[in-house]
C-alpha cells in the first residue's frame, strides 16, 4: 500500500512539472518594460467584481428589459460582425483567463523612429484550461487557413506559433465596418470608382501556447523574451527594474488589477526628437520643442501608475505620478497641493451632491506658470505680463493687476454643487453650483476681477457683455455675462455669473439663489455634509481630510437624477449622440434610432435599484516621491452581509 502511494505521487509530481506555475507579470515580463496593464488573478478579480455592487445592479432583474436590448443589439451591430471577420469567438475565450491576463509594450529597441517600434505583448494563463486553449487555436488556425488567410508557421525555443500578417488597411477596414451602418455603407460602396490596389503597410500578429499560457505579440523578439522569462532565463525581469519596484512595493503588490507606465525612457527619446526638431527650426517666434518639453514638467515624470482593488468595505483605487520633488516643476509644480486641512466647511449643505476643495496655493500657481510660459515662449511670456501690466489702467490709472489681484489670492479652493431643479438634460448639465477662492482679502479680490472684466483691454477677450452691482444684505455682487455655449438640447447657453465676497471668500456661481444663501450661510442652523454618516470612516480609507484635495459625490443622489431626467429627455440624448461618429448606428442623422439600441423607457424607477448606490470621496497628495490621487466607493449598507 505505501509502495503504490509513493508511485502514484511520483506520477502526480512529474504531472505538475509537465505544467509549473506560470510565473506572476512582474516576474515574466523583462526589464525593458514600457507600459502593462494585468490582472494578476483574473478568477479572484471576477469573484470581487461579481460583488461588486455594480455587477450586482447589472444582474438585478429590474435592469433586464433594459440591458437584454442594449446587449442583443451591440452583439448584432459590433460583436458578431467582428467575430466573423477575424474568424474568432470572443465568447470561446472569454472564461478561459484563470491566472493572469497582462497587457504589455516592450521598448523593443525604439529610438523614435518607425523601425524599430515598440511591441505589444498578451499573455493570459488559462491554467487548468490549457487543453481547451489548445483546441481553440487549432480551430482558429483552420478557419484562417480555410479562409484563404497568409499564415506562417515558426517555432521560437521550441514552442510553435503561427504569425498572421494582414495589411493595415483590411484591420481598419474590419474596424470601420462594425462603426457604421450598413445601408450608407452599400449606398457609398455603389458610388465608388474602382482604383488600382496599392501596396500597404503590412501588420503581423503572433500567437502561440506556451504550457498554460497564451502568448499573442507583434514582434517573435518579445515573444523570445517572454518564453526565457517562463523558463527562468537569466534575463532580467520587471521586478528589478528600480522604477517599477518603488510603485510596485506601493501599490500593486495586493491589487486585483494595476497599471504601470516606464515614463522616463518615453520623455528621453520625446526630447531627443524635440531637440531635433528645434535645432532644423529656424524661426525665433516659434516655441523651441525641447524647452516645451522640459519646462511643462515632463521631463522630470519618471512613471504613472494606477492600482485597483476591493473588499467587503467597498472599492479602491490611486492614480500616482512620480515626479520627485527634485525634478518637479511646470505643470506638477503648479497643481501641487498643500498638505492642509481640507475638510468640508459648515456652511457645505448636507444636500450638496458633489464637493470638492483644493489647498492650492494661487498665488505660488500663478508665478510657477509665468516661468513656465516664459521658458517655453519668451516672447509670449513678455507679452502676458505687458498685458496684466496694463489692464485696468483704463478704469484706474493705479490699478496694479499682481497687486489687487493676483496679490488677493490665497491657498482655498471649494466647489459644491446641488441636484438641478428640474429633471432636464439641459439642466442636468447646469445644475446649481458655487465656487469658492480663499482670500486674505475678499472684498479686494471682487472689486479687481470687477475692474478686470470690465476693461477695455481684457474685457472683450474673456467674452463678457458689460458688468452690474448690486446691494445683498449689506455687500456688494457683482454680475458679469459669460460667453454663450451649447446646451445638449441644442439652445444657447447665456449665463450671468455673479459673485461676492464673504467670510474670506470670493463666492462665484451662475445661480444667484445659490450665491445668496452663501452669503446668508451665517445664519444656517441646516445640517451639514460634514455631519453626513460613513464619511469620516470613508475619508480614513484615501489618507483623511488633511492632504491637500479631498472630494465627495453622492452618486446615489446624482445617479436617481440622472435616471429621470433620461427616462424624460431622451429626445436630447439622441440629438446629442446624431452629433458623433456613432450617428450612422443611430439611424441617420436624427438620432431617432437610438431606442432601437437603448431604451430609457425600460429602466426601472430608482427606487427598484436605489440600494446599489451610495456615495464616493477621493483624496489628493502630495510627497518626494510624486502627486497621488486617491478613491474609495463603500458598500452601500443594504448589500452588507
């Protein structure tokens, strides 16, 4: 008995070396590594995501009627079109990702130029379903085969690929088919001339299995990299690479998914273009490429990076630039927060849907995008401050632009905003919102904007029509109209912005009953959305209130109106939507076909579905290593278990 038992587990042990684990994407990809997106464990992330209250609402039956239609009509319109076309079955890979699923580029070489590019890399490891990868790409070599497709067949270290090769223009073209409407399409076809083929740039796509892992590259050299990462080769994986390993300890290290950007050597070859380019330029006004470059900031940026991940709590995730503080200037330099208190004031209603407020340093903001400006374009950095030096001056002739503005502007930013009045896309878009800027001296900052906005040198610029005071409790508002846009419906936006100062504010908003009970907000006993229950244990999750930027939207609020005012103004959305390159799918020019594809008729009332929605805040930071921006989406208390 025990003979046959180390017999049998001497089979089982040779089984599992015929398949060892395929190794984690940092560990597979090479060092060269420009960019990857992957889901490590693609059966752990769909167990989350199938938690998630978002899959939850798309599995809920009230949706049905609804999502069947949607779902039916873009199987019909993209997928099977597409599906045919390229002799694949989406569906007959869809489950097989048990392990990891990984995007990847590889520098591959590239200098900048067309030969040698960059290759894209994917990988997913189907695991214990490698017997059914197997049988799908056999029956995708034979339908490629059959259909008269050019294929060529390689081993790369003894592992067998197939390499389809297709000309740029059939992609596209297989492409564009499933974006348009087949009608205009036969009716333009019919009205062609017939030209001459001309040779086309050709595009190569490699595929193979490896054990349990699928291997799909534009390039048999990446391809190589990857099977000598598999088998342990010495060459050196992603995880040494210094950049990744510093995000990677941070961030991905327990993600469901994550995304990772090699930005430096992408901005060392940017500049080296950029400064051939400037040295053939030979025109003086024109901004020199290299110093646009390196003045925004963006030589300094080494990576980005982003991690998602989710609990029983509810929903993570951080978007990072790394941008040391040692090389951080222009724009990075310019959006840096300060680490201050950033929680919602008193005053912030607790039926405020969204809010926002910033630490931002104005005044430091301000001069770091004069330098900017002036680095890039000297020329143009002597005209903006010629034009700031003058500008009011035809209203006071001692009026000082940097003085009695920029020198008024303090380090606060808020914005809040309530539901709209009406159920209406059009005022959807507008709904009643405040803007609020620190000050050290408000009264001072409203009279200088005034005297800004009604000059003859800057006033016409900005767009504005004449200017209005007004008395209102004892301060002063002052009103300005704002240049005209276009609302979803089509109409003409005419707004009149108004604003005030009060309580170390710059109050601004185009909803005057707004603004007013902001400057009666002293008088308030109302709650306030700094009281709201969860929001103090959410806010611990992105790093507190106190890092600079921390934001909150009610998306149960903000979702319920949205809801309605689809359900009534569906009208709008198509004459919106006739406006894009999907118009064809529509029907034409009208827009009448969308509820052919989505029939807001069908949603349920919110209430059916009002448990699946809570709210979201977000943090933003700032340390040496670079700007973080931080987000968490609790559970909605009814899916807690």
């Amino acid at each position: 008995m025990n003979k046959r038992f180390k017999i049998l587990a001497w089979l089982a042990s040779l089984s599992f070396m015929g398949h060892a684990a395929v190794p984690t994407p940092e560990k597979l990809l090479p060092a060269e590594t420009l960019g990857v997106f992957t889901v490590p464990d693609c059966v752990k992330a769909r167990a989350a995501y199938d938690a998630n209250a978002s899959s939850q609402l798309w599995r809920d039956p009230a949706l049905r009627p609804f999502k069947d239609k949607l779902v039916n009509k873009i199987n019909d319109e993209f997928i099977k079109p597409l599906e045919r076309d390229l002799g694949v079955k989406f569906e007959d890979y869809r489950r097989l990702a048990q392990g990891q699923l990984t995007f990847a580029v590889l520098g591959n070489g590239w200098q900048g130029k067309e030969d040698p590019l960059p290759a894209w890399l994917l990988l997913i490891d189907a695991k214990d379903k490698s017997s059914q990868l197997k049988t799908n790409l056999a029956d995708l070599r034979k339908k490629w085969i059959d259909s008269g497709r050019k294929l060529k067949a390689e081993k790369i270290r003894d592992v067998e690929f197939t390499t389809l090769t297709a000309s740029v223009e059939d992609l596209a073209k297989t492409l564009a088919k499933s974006l348009s409407d087949s009608k205009t399409d036969k009716q333009d076809s019919s009205k062609e001339k017939p030209e001459e083929s001309k040779p086309g740039s050709k595009a190569s796509i490699t595929l193979g299995q490896s054990e349990s892992l699928l291997i799909v590259g534009s390039d048999p050299k990446a391809i190589e990299k990857i099977l000598a990462r598999q088998s342990g080769g010495a060459l050196q994986p992603l995880s040494e690479q210094t950049a990744f390993a510093a995000d990677y300890q941070a961030r991905f290290r327990n993600a469901l998914a994550y995304g990772w950007v090699h930005f430096k050597p992408i901005s060392d070859v940017l500049s080296r273009l950029a400064s051939d380019a400037g040295a053939k330029n030979k025109d003086p006004n024109s901004p020199d490429p290299s110093k646009i470059i390196s003045a925004a900031g963006l030589a300094g940026l080494k990576t980005i990076s982003f991690g998602l991940n989710a609990t029983s709590e509810g929903s993570f995730g951080e978007f990072h630039l790394g941008v040391p503080a040692t090389s951080r200037v222009g724009i990075f330099k310019i959006i840096s927060a300060e680490p201050k208190d950033a929680n919602p004031p008193p005053f912030v209603p607790a039926e405020a849907v969204k809010f926002q407020r910033w630490r931002l340093d104005i005044q430091k903001a301000w001069a770091n995008f004069e330098r900017m400006l002036t680095e890039i374009l000297p020329q143009a950095g002597g005209g903006f401050s010629l034009l700031f030096d003058n500008v009011g001056k035809d209203k006071d002739p001692n009026f000082d632009f940097k003085r009695e503005l920029v020198g008024n502007l303090g380090d606060d930013l808020i914005t809040f905003q309530k539901n709209p009045r009406t159920n209406t896309l059009a005022n959807l878009s507008s709904p009643p919102s405040l803007l609020l800027i620190g000050s050290p001296n408000a009264e001072k900052l409203a009279a200088a904007i005034h005297t800004v906005t009604s000059s003859t040198l800057l006033g016409p610029m900005l767009g504005q029509s004449g200017g209005k005071e007004r008395e209102f409790l004892g301060r002063k508002i002052y009103s300005v109209t704002l240049p005209g846009g276009l609302r979803p419906d089509g109409s003409m936006i005419q707004s009149l912005l108004s604003y005030a100062a009060s309580g170390g504010y710059l109050a601004m908003s185009t909803d005057d009953a707004m603004l007013e009970t902001f400057l009666r907000s002293g008088d308030n006993t109302g709650k306030a959305l700094r009281d709201a229950a969860g929001l103090a244990d959410a806010a611990q999750k992105i790093g507190g209130m106190s890092t600079g930027l921390f934001g909150y939207q009610n998306t149960s609020e903000t979702v319920r109106t949205t809801l309605e005012s689809l359900k009534n103004d569906s009208g709008t959305v198509g004459k919106v939507l006739a406006m894009t390159p999907f118009a064809a799918k529509f029907n034409g020019k009208d827009g009448k076909g969308l509820k052919d594809w989505v029939d807001f008729s069908l949603l349920p009332p919110f209430d059916q579905i009002a448990k699946y929605f809570y709210f979201a805040v977000y943090s933003g930071s700032v340390d040496a290593e670079g700007l973080s921006y931080k987000m968490f989406v609790p559970t909605p208390p009814q899916l807690k278990k």
